[in-house]
C-alpha cells in the first residue's frame, strides 16, 4: 500500500512539474512575441515602413 502511495506522489509530481515548465515555456514565447511588436512599433513610429 505505501508503494502505491508514493508512485501515486510521484507521478503527480511529475505532472505538476511538466505543467509548470510548459506554462513557463508559453510565457516566454509570449514575451518574444510581445518584444517583436513592440519593436515593429517602435519602427513604424520612426517612419520606417520596411520594418
């Protein structure tokens, strides 16, 4: 019984882990693409329309 419980504590662990590195992963992509705009509209402001 208490092997069971710690394979079950595991396997939820390792869940939880996969979960925080694929949010952090998206959060990171998210910044490169609020970065990308923000200097397309950085460039646009500056007149350059070949951005």
């Amino acid at each position: 019984m208490q092997n069971n419980n710690v394979i079950a504590t595991e396997v939820a662990e390792k869940q939880r882990t996969s979960g925080k590195a694929r949010f952090t992963a998206y959060m990171q992509g998210m910044k490169k693409l609020e970065r990308k705009a923000q200097m397309q509209k950085e460039a646009m402001m500056k007149g350059g329309t070949n951005a």
